[in-house]
C-alpha cells in the first residue's frame, strides 16, 4: 500500500464491542488493510446491521 499502511491481506481481526462507534471504526480499519474482520458484541442485531451499513 502506498499510505504507509501494512497490508493484512491473510489475517484475521478478531474485535469484540464491535457494534458500538468505537467498535465499528476499530473493525473498519483492519478491514480496509485487507484483513478479514470479525466482530463480537452482545447485541446481535447491531453487530449484524452497523458494519454491513458501511459496506464491512
């Protein structure tokens, strides 16, 4: 990448609260990298809804 990111492409992003803002930004990032990102969170429904509203 020429941003001076490392590229993830290959790895996994485990983030948990991920259906919060933070949590969201936070699963962006590496997602963005080329990682593939999985988010946890104890509100099902948001963790399904919040990402995939960001293309994620």
């Amino acid at each position: 990448m020429s941003n001076g990111t490392q590229s993830l492409a290959g790895k996994v992003a485990v983030v948990t609260g991920g259906a919060g803002g933070i949590g969201v930004a936070t699963v962006e990032a590496p997602a963005v990298a080329g990682a593939q990102a999985v988010l946890a969170d104890d509100t099902a429904k948001a963790a399904a809804e919040k990402p995939a509203a960001q293309g994620l």
